[in-house]
C-alpha cells in the first residue's frame, strides 16, 4: 500500500475505514489502487453513499468534477481539502439521497 505524508496518513486510514464500513470487501484488499468500478465492483449507488459518508466525515463536498477512479484519488482528494487553509469546519451544499446531480 502506497503511504501518504503524516497528515494525510490519518486521512488515509479514515478514508479506508469509511469505505470498509460501507461496503465490506472480506475477500479483496482494499488498496489505494483499487478501483472503485473494476476492483471494489461499487455501483453508482455504493459510490454515492460513499462520497456522502465522507462528506459527512469530514465536513466537505466533493464536487462532481473530481475524478474518482481509485481509492487513492478519494484519499488525495479529502486530504488537499482537509490541509488546505480554511478547510476546518468547511461544509457546503448536500444532495439528496444521492439521486440525480450532486450540487
């Protein structure tokens, strides 16, 4: 498993926990690798409820524009948000229940 910079180690571990929680994968590792389609065999759904999780985890909004493949593009995301200045307690727009556009 690929390691990130002390900080965002934490928000690795995070991350992976979120996903572990929301979509066990007993017989598959999950890696910063692992794709979310190919690997992990997420769905729409499974993706969306995801991104809500960690929205709500981590108090922030990842926008529909940011390419998430592979888990580590989940990671790298969140942790750029959470390190950047003014990121504490950031929270913006929710969607519903994950139908439709995310805004």
């Amino acid at each position: 498993m690929v390691a990130f910079p002390s900080a965002a180690a934490s928000v690795q571990q995070r991350v992976l926990r979120v996903i572990r929680q929301r979509k066990p994968q007993a017989h598959r590792p999950l890696r910063l690798t692992s794709d979310l389609e190919q690997d992990l065999h997420f769905d729409q759904v499974d993706t969306v409820d995801v991104i809500l999780a960690l929205e709500h985890r981590f108090q922030l909004t990842i926008p529909d524009e940011v390419p998430l493949r592979v888990v580590g593009d989940l990671v790298r995301y969140i942790a750029a948000q959470v390190s950047a200045p003014g990121a504490v307690g950031r929270a913006t727009g929710r969607r519903a229940a994950g139908f439709g556009p995310r805004s």
